[in-house]
C-alpha cells in the first residue's frame, strides 16, 4: 500500500474519533482558556472534559461570546450534544395490542424451537403453545417500546452485527446453567454474548403433553428486567451496577399487564414494590449516598455475591433511580434525562475511538510493509527518516478504559450537590411522597 493510502486511512481514523469526541479551545469572558471536550450542555451550563479526563461544570453565561455562538450551531442530534430535556414527554400509557403481535415458528427440531416475531428471535428448548409463547412476544416487543418511548433517549435496535434481539429459553436450570446462566439468577442478558437467557422455571412454565403452557406461577417480571438490559446495550459498560439495575427494576416496576405498561401510574408501582419486599421480611431503606453512587463494579460484584446485600444493593438502586426519574428537582427526571445523554455521549466516544483505533492498527500494519520499515523485540520498530510512523488515537479522556470509567458522568446527576445534600434530598422527597423507609 502507498503511504497516501495509509495517511488516508490515519486521516480517516482521525475523522471518525473526532466525530464522538471532538476536543476544542474554550475562553472564558475574562479571556482565560484551556482545551476541553463538549461532553453536555443544557440551557444554563455545559459539561467540559478536560485533558486529565475531570468533568468542569461551566456556566454558559462565563462563556466568550463566540463559545455561546458555538453551541447554538451545535445540532441536539451530535453525540456530544445533550438534548434539552423540555420537548422529551413521559408517556401515560405504552400498550402493544395482542393483535398487532405475530409469532412465526421457522425451525422445529429436537429441544430446538426458533420463533420470531418482529424484533425478536427467540430459541426455546421446548415447543411452547401458541398462545404462551404470543403472550411471551408481546412482553418482549411491549418492553422494547416502553423503553424506547419513556424520555430517556434510548434508541432501541439490535446490537452491531444482529438483525434480530436473541433470547434462549431453557427447559431447565440446569441446562440455563451449563449455557453460562449464573446459578444465582432467575434469568440474565449476556452483554458480551448478546443474548438474553432464561429458564422456564423463571417464567412459570410448565409441561402439557409435548408442548408447554403456563401454570399458576407465571409471571413476566424477569423478562422486563432483563429485557430493559437488552435494550440499553450500548449503555451498560458506561453506566454504574446501581444505575443499571436501577433502571431495570424501575422499568420492572411499572404496573404492567396483557401488553400495557401504566407510565402514569408509577407511584403505584412503587408502592407493590416496597409491599413485596416488606412480605419477604425486608424493610426497604433508603438509598445510602456515599455507599452506592460510586460503587465499582468489582465492589458491587463481590457483595452481590451475600444474599442480603445483594437484595439491598438491588432495592436501593431501584430507589436512587426512582428518585432521579420523579422525585428529584420539579419531578420531570430533567437531570436523569441529561445524564443518560450524557452517558450516550460517552458510549459513543469509545465506539468512534475503537473505530480509529482498529484503523490505526491497519495502518500499521501497512506501515511495516514499507521498505526499510523492521520490527525490533519488545514492540519496537524503526524506519527511514523519510517517513512518519502512524500515531495512535487518543482515548476519550486520554486514558484506557478502566473501573472509573461507568463513573463519568455521575456529575450530570450531582450537579453540585454534595453526597451530604443529595442524601438529605432524597430523604425529604421520599418522605413528602408518602413513602416510609429505613435508613
């Protein structure tokens, strides 16, 4: 390859990461400046990365006026531009009409059923009656539009690579299990697999001659659960566990039945929420700040492992969630709303750097093609004068993804408040609302 092909290509990795992460000079009125990234903005302030990989908080109004200018060209659409959360509505009501869901039954084999209805491929272990596996259809589809219709931005489509969201439904746990099912879990979206997995036993099924049908247990909990995983795939390795469960339960708690999610109604939910907790003899409390907001995942991980933690870990999360949806300033969930863009943002930064990433490494590897290009030991290289080595692309943030990175764009939901006054806030609003928790 020519070396204007291989610049092309370096030209080409340059433009892709700048699209997700395009870093800029900002001056203050008083002239002062400093090179950052546009990670947010709303109407009063913009969020700025620095090259240290911190978020600044700056007031639009200590911006230059040519920076003002700047962001009114920005379109709401750009990856680094959070869209306002005024014109996003919460909806009342989300309903998928049974009529309007078709299952069709395109592989039948021995404990290998493949059904598809619009957006989803499912591969049982058994044949499921049609009229179960309808119903089962329309949770799926009904999930996959609540989320994508509630204000938090989600566009739901199926992971890179798939034309369909997969899901497998085990015959048994042990056969949910062996397929990489954790032993703990009624049932689990596999990020890294794509693929959501779950046992009948989770769903209430059970066997009726050579098919299967519901019996008296049957419920579709877990399947919004994990569903709602599925559709904020793109989000997951950027956000905290609490925000991720959260956000799941939240979704699961939506009074939900034949089809139809009552949005309106999440107070409700809320309420036969904490009523299932406190008949399981666990008294829900209150979110704990300082514990939770900037859990790691390693940490999350390690004391999910505890049966008690885990279901605290699980409800408080579940809690801090509600509260940023409908609780929190004048109950719009203006500041969730910004910080799940911002948190889009942040995907889309790594996807375009990944992007330029993988176009650096071709270019390398045309680069040692050239004459007088040799590798040395240790990933060393030398080459004639004549020509220039190309360069890698920076990580969003400057520096490689690790444990702090879900962390990011926790600030969005601060927004100046300390642990201490998000915590007495929570409190008070939870208590206004009617709610009895423990601390």
């Amino acid at each position: 390859m020519k070396l204007s092909t291989i610049l092309a290509t370096l030209a080409l990795a340059t433009s892709v990461l700048a699209q997700g992460n395009e870093s800029r000079v900002w001056t203050s009125k008083d002239g002062r400046q400093v090179k950052a990234t546009l990670i947010s903005s709303d109407a009063t302030a913009v969020m700025l990365r620095l090259p240290d990989g911190s978020d600044a908080k700056v007031p639009i109004e200590k911006l230059s006026p040519g920076d003002q200018a700047f962001l009114k060209t920005q379109p709401a659409a750009t990856a680094a531009q959070v869209s306002k959360a005024g014109p996003r509505k919460w909806p009342t009501t989300v309903v998928i009409q049974s009529s309007a869901i078709e299952v069709k039954l395109v592989t039948e084999e021995e404990r290998k059923f493949i059904y598809r209805s619009e957006s989803f491929e499912y591969s049982s272990q058994g044949k499921l009656l049609p009229s179960l596996m309808k119903e089962v259809a329309r949770t799926f589809e009904a999930t996959k539009k609540l989320v994508g219709e509630l204000p938090w931005g989600v566009v739901c489509r199926p992971p890179e690579g798939l034309e369909l969201y997969q899901a497998k439904l085990y015959e048994t746990r042990i056969d949910y299990v062996q397929d990489g099912g954790p032993s703990n879990s009624g049932g689990v979206y596999m990020s890294g697999e794509k693929i959501f997995k779950i046992p009948f036993e989770s769903l209430g099924i059970k066997r009726l001659g050579k098919s299967f049908t519901k019996d008296e247990n049957y419920n579709s909990d877990t399947l919004v659960h994990e569903i709602t995983h599925q559709m904020m795939h793109d989000y997951l390795p950027y956000m905290p566990k609490w925000a991720i469960e959260g956000s799941a339960e939240y979704v699961e708690m939506l009074p939900y039945k034949a089809g139809s999610f009552g949005v309106a109604r999440h107070k409700e939910g809320l309420k036969d929420y904490l009523e299932v907790w406190r008949n399981r003899g666990r008294t829900p409390k209150l979110p704990n700040v300082s514990e939770l907001f900037r859990l790691k995942r390693k940490e999350w991980d390690e004391q999910a492992l505890k049966s008690d933690l885990q279901h605290a870990l699980y409800q408080q999360s579940a809690l801090l969630v509600y509260f940023f949806n409908h609780l929190d300033g004048d109950g719009s969930g203006a500041r969730w709303i910004q910080y799940m863009d911002a948190t889009k943002a942040e995907a889309d930064a790594w996807v375009a750097y990944e992007k330029a990433f993988k176009a650096y490494q071709n270019a390398m590897d045309e680069f040692f093609k050239l004459p007088g290009v040799k590798k040395l030991e240790g990933g060393r290289f030398t080459y004639p004068s004549n020509l220039k080595a190309p360069q890698p692309p920076a990580a969003p943030g400057g520096k490689a993804y690790d444990e702090d990175t879900p962390l990011k764009t926790l600030n969005v939901l601060l927004a100046d408040r300390s642990d201490e006054q998000l915590q007495q806030e929570i409190s008070a609003k939870f208590a206004k609302a009617g709610f009895r928790l423990g601390l």
